[in-house]
C-alpha cells in the first residue's frame, strides 16, 4: 500500500509543478499569439526580435526605457530591430523621421530623446514632417539635410517594407513585439510591458529549442 501511494505521489509530482508555473508562464492567445504561416523577417541573421513602433504611441514611449534596460544584456544570437509603424498619417511621418535618423546614423543619439520632445517637452503641433525636423533641428541635426532624408526615394523604399513587415506579421497596434517572423507579442493589462519582456524571453528560449533540434 505505500508502495502504491508513493507512485502515486511521483505521478502527480509533474503536474504539481506544472500548476505551480502556470499562472506566471506566458498565455497563448493573451500574451502572445502565433503567426499562422511564419513569415520572412525583417532583417537577416540570428533570432530576430522586432519592435513596431512609433514616436506618435506613448505606450512605445513607456516602453523605451524597458526595452533599454533588456538590450543591455542581449544574448549574442538575437538580433534587436525597430521597425517604425506605418499606419499612415503621422504615424509614417513618425516612421520617416526614424528611417531617417536610421539613414544618417544618429539613432543612438536620438532615439530617446525624440520620444521626450514629443510626450515631455510637447513640441508635435500636428504631426506633419516639418514638426519632425523641427525637433531634429533642436538636438543639433542640420534641418534641411533631415528633411530631405525624410522625403528621399531610399525612406520611402524603407518605409514601405516596414509597412509589409507590419502587414504580413498582422500587427494593428504597438507596441507589438515579432519573434522570429513566428510570434506577436502583446501588452496585456494584468502583465503589462514588463509581461511582454518575459514573453520574449520564453519565447526566444522557445525558438532557440527549435533551432537547435536535429
């Protein structure tokens, strides 16, 4: 009889465990979803994580300093990307803006000082690309010379992939996080940004298992 309840005991062990993580492990559907038919990435090599995004969305602004904090310790095989949210409007002005600033290599300066012109110091009056460049010009970059990156045949090729990107990985709002060409990721409002860093992360674990399987 002891023998018998000791088994049973180790039977029900796993899915003891099982319940324990549960709660706290990502929801399929909630947290993340899985893109039917894996898509092409947008860039090339390692595990891409790529953030749509835009300078107009407060919530990617929100997001800017938790996703600083996580690239700090970015694992040698994942590749970070931002891809600028094409939804039309100010939100390709937006998108202009950074391809822009991506094309003339001042991101690393820029980046987060424009989401602190835009929801801190209020400088968007309408959103048009002269407000962009407006905002450029006052961290020092030459007015002209970024407005007429922002208009140039090379942006408005980017800017039209990233608007396929979006499209083919079915992103409609942002911040939304792709793993891989395979995964969306969502804010949630119990797990919020935070949540979304640790969906990442179970799912890059989740990938990098895939690739390595035989």
């Amino acid at each position: 009889m002891l023998r018998r309840i000791l088994t049973a005991l180790l039977l029900m062990l796993p899915f003891a465990v099982s319940a324990q993580l549960l709660p706290n492990a990502p929801r399929l559907g909630i947290d993340y979803e899985v893109i039917p038919t894996p898509q092409p990435t947008y860039g090339q090599g390692k595990i891409e994580v790529a953030e749509v995004f835009s300078y107009s969305c407060i919530h990617c602004a929100e997001m800017q300093p938790i996703i600083n904090s996580w690239k700090k310790n970015l694992p040698a095989d994942v590749r970070f990307e931002y891809v600028p949210a094409p939804f039309g409007g100010v939100w390709d002005n937006a998108g202009r803006a950074f391809l822009a600033a991506q094309a003339m290599n001042i991101l690393p300066r820029t980046h987060d000082a424009v989401f602190k012109a835009v929801f801190i110091e209020r400088k968007i009056k309408n959103g048009s690309i002269e407000d962009f460049a407006d905002i450029y010009a006052g961290l020092g970059i030459d007015r002209a010379k970024f407005l007429a990156t922002m208009n140039s045949f090379a942006v408005t090729g980017k800017l039209a992939k990233a608007r396929q990107f979006a499209q083919r990985t079915g992103v409609n709002s942002t911040p939304t996080v792709i793993i891989n060409g395979k995964y969306r990721v969502m804010a949630t409002r119990d797990r919020g940004q935070k949540g979304m860093i640790a969906t990442i992360d179970f799912l890059l674990a989740k990938e990098r298992a895939a690739i390595k399987k035989p």
